[in-house]
C-alpha cells in the first residue's frame, strides 16, 4: 500500500514537476549557458560582454569545436562579440546566421526585489536580467549548435551563431563593427534573430509571429527661444509657452495609415486570432487600406495603431534658466518611429507643418538608418510554418513588423534579410523592468523548436 501511495503522490506532482525540470541533456545544457550568461554582468556602465563571449567560446570548445570555429572579437574595452560556426558542404549556399545580443539594459539591485545578476528559477519561471532580452536566445543558439555537432549533422551550408554587443544602446555595437571590419565572419544568406514570437492571451497560444520588418527610429529636436527677461513683467512671448502648444499639437496628430506588405499579411491572418468588432476592423482594413472606419477601431489599441502609422511621441523635455527669469530656451525631444518606406524628412516636415509656428523649430537630431523589410519568401515561411504546425498544430505563423528596434537594422541595411523568429511563447517577461522573467516550459519548447527550424532549413536537399 505504501508503495501504491508512493505513485499515486508522484502521478500527482509529475505535471507541476515537467514545468521546472529539464526534459533532456539540451534542456539542461541550455540551462546551463543561460544561467552562466545571466550571472555574468554585461551592462554599459559596469559589465563585460567581452567576459560573457569568452566564457560562451570556452563552453562551445570543450563541447568540441576547434579553435578555427570559435572566433571572439573584442572591438572596444570591456567589449566582446562571440562568432561561432559549424561547417557545412561546399554547396555554393551561403550560410545562415543565427544572431543574438549579449549586453543588457541596466538593472539596479534595489529597484528589484531578487537579485539581477542571480538566476533564480522559482515556480517554473527563470527570473535575472537578460533572461527574457537576449540571453535566452543566446543560450538557445549556442545549444542547438553543440546538439547538431554532437549528432554528427552536417548542413548544407555553414551555420554560424553571433552574440553580440551594444544593441541596448552602448557606443560599440558590434553588428555594425563586424560588418564594417569583419563581415566575412557574419556575412550569411539570411538570419534567424530576436523580434519575433509567440503571442498568447489566457494562456492560450494565438499566433508564431515573425519579424520581417521594423520601423527606423527619428528623434527630432523642439526648440523654440527667446530674449527672456524678468518673470514680474512676463510677456505673451513666452519660449515655453510656444514649445507647450507645439508639443499638444503633437499628441493630439496621427499620421495617415499605410500598410505594407508585412502589415497588410499581419492584419490578415491576425483577424483569425482576434473576435468582435477588432477582428472583423482587420480584416476590414487589409481589404481597404483606406477604410477609416476600421482604422479608427484599431487606432483605439496602441500595439495596432503603432502597426498602421509612423507613430511620434514627445518623450524629453527641458527649458528656462532660473524661477525668475523670462525662459530664454525651451526644448524637446520627439521620438519618432518611422514606417520603413517613409522619409525622415518628410516627418520632420510634417510635424512642422502640423505645429505651424515659426517660433518653433523642428530639426533631425538623430538621422534614421535605412531598414528594407526582408522577403517573405514561400519557401522559408513554409518551412517555419510546418515546424510550427508540428509542436503547435492550428496555431498560425503570422508576419510582423516591429515598432521598436533591433540589430536586424544593421543587417537588412546591408542586404542581408532578417526573421525575428524563436518560438518563444513568453507572457509578461517584463524586459527591461524589475524581475525580468521567463517560464521555464517556454524556453524549452523555444530551444526545440529553433533546432527543428534550424536542422530543417539546412538540410541537404532542401531549397
């Protein structure tokens, strides 16, 4: 009877056991290098992407690869880019580039409540910073690697996995040093990279999305100024006065709708996943662009809205000189995130236009760099959507263009296509923010799926 109470106890606890524990030898190797990767501090201000890149090359050497396979950059103090390859046949294919950013955003210990700088799995959820943007793709890359050489697998091409640095912002990015003084390393037909995912709501899995483009980033300068004086004899011509009213007319502006080729198919086959009034608003507009009446239901949800539009957003603020002083300078930054196929100029002058005050000037302080979407090719979604189809069946791969900004830029820019793609169902993994986090099961099934995907694109026979 004990041993009857024995198993009935273990049936009970297996299922809240398989969301913690690794299922295989990959699950925990992946384990393993995440949590090596999240210990590791690679902050601007006081890490070590270098520190983080060499210790991942040692990992991928005792796992048997050569030195010739295992090349780590460093482009600036303190400043490390890890390019790793498994060798393929001489087909004439070019290979493919998983890429991934090691450097992370800051996190201040006090501003959590665990320990940035510890993995901590608790409740089938990782939690540490980075686990969630991009460490865990990092780590995913790194494993589905050591895997197919530790099956013997030999792929059609060479595929090579780059973790990278400065793609938080830092000065050295290293994507757009490597292809300025190394491309060879990275040079690919096409690259798997952050930006894609799974969308769940409810606990439900609604859509494998895929990057295939991104909007360019503008930050223009506000400015508007002024003789000043002395605030006892204060003047309607006020700096701060001019830049406020600009700035409302700014909020209160929405660019016109333009869908492209990646927004017009994520509206399309979105319109599935979504019921009542917001589905049928999408299918609606990927018929007509020029519906107003659904752009306007799908402009009330600020993720559809920054789809349909370039979006821009008053987001810094300074002016004046003393508390009794006339303000002699006011200014502002307005970050605009600009639709692939529109001009940074053109949004400049829109926006002057829209405020209509000569005391208001409107400048680029940050030019844009050019970001093409990358071909939705039938072949490569067909593939993705098959693996998808095989862990998740009747789940749909749906494009997607990004509203914010990844190391793709770089590389689209230099004509080589990118595809945000993980199968990484995450909800709520707070990048970025306090207690960056993670479940346990998704990361698992995300490294399953990126080694099907991966195996399956670089295959011999396989277009």
């Amino acid at each position: 009877m004990p041993l009857v109470v024995a198993l009935l106890s273990l049936l009970t606890i297996a299922p809240a056991l398989q969301a913690q524990l690794p299922g295989s030898k990959w699950d925990s190797t992946a384990r393993a290098l995440l949590r090596e990767l999240v210990e590791i501090n690679t902050t601007e201000s006081s890490g070590s992407t270098a520190k983080a890149a060499h210790a991942m090359a040692a990992r991928l050497k005792a796992a048997g690869f050569p030195e010739s396979d295992v090349v780590v950059v460093e482009n600036a103090p303190r400043k490390g880019n890890l390019i790793a390859r498994l060798p393929g046949r001489s087909m004439g294919k070019k290979p493919i580039l998983l890429l991934s950013h090691i450097d992370v955003v800051e996190a201040k210990a006090e501003d959590w409540t665990l320990p940035p700088f510890e993995f901590i799995e608790k409740d089938g959820t990782f939690y540490g910073r980075g686990v969630a943007d991009d460490k865990d793709e990092g780590a995913i890359h790194l494993t589905l690697l050591m895997r197919l050489k530790a099956e013997g697998f030999v792929p059609d091409r060479d595929i090579i996995v780059a973790l990278t640095a400065d793609e938080e912002g830092g000065p050295e990015n290293g994507v757009k040093w490597l292809l300025a003084n190394r491309r060879e390393l990275i040079d690919a037909e096409y690259a798997f990279n952050e930006g894609g995912g799974g969308r769940v709501r409810d606990g439900q899995k609604l859509s494998n999305d895929v990057q295939a483009s991104e909007k360019k980033v503008v930050n223009l300068t506000l400015e508007s100024t002024n003789p000043g004086g002395h605030s006892s004899v204060p003047l309607k011509d006020n700096a701060i006065t001019h830049l406020g009213a600009a700035l409302v007319k700014v909020g209160g502006f929405d660019f016109p709708v333009r869908l492209n080729e990646v927004t017009k198919a994520y509206f399309e086959r979105s319109a599935a996943t979504v019921s009542g009034p917001t589905g049928a608003a999408m299918r609606a507009l990927a018929a007509n662009p020029g519906d107003a009446a659904a752009a306007r239901v799908l402009s009330e949800d600020p993720r559809y809205n920054s789809q349909l539009r370039t979006t821009c957003v008053a987001t810094m603020l300074e002016g004046g000189h003393a508390s009794n002083a006339l303000p002699q300078r006011a200014r502002a930054n307005v970050n605009c995130r600009v639709l692939p196929d529109e001009s940074p100029e053109d949004v400049r002058a829109t926006i002057e236009r829209v405020i209509g005050d000569p005391k208001v000037s409107v400048a680029i302080r940050t030019a844009a760099t050019p970001s093409p979407p990358s071909p939705l090719t039938p072949d490569l979604m067909g593939q993705i959507e098959r693996i998808t189809n095989q862990m998740w069946p009747n789940v749909p791969v749906i494009p997607t263009m990004s509203t914010g900004a990844t190391d793709g830029l770089y590389l689209r820019n230099a004509g080589i296509p990118v595809y945000g793609v993980s199968g990484l169902f995450y909800t709520d993994p707070n990048a970025h923010g306090m207690n960056e986090r993670v479940s346990a099961k998704a990361f698992y099934e995300g490294l399953e799926f990126m080694y099907r995907l991966v195996k399956s694109v670089s295959r011999v026979g396989v277009s």
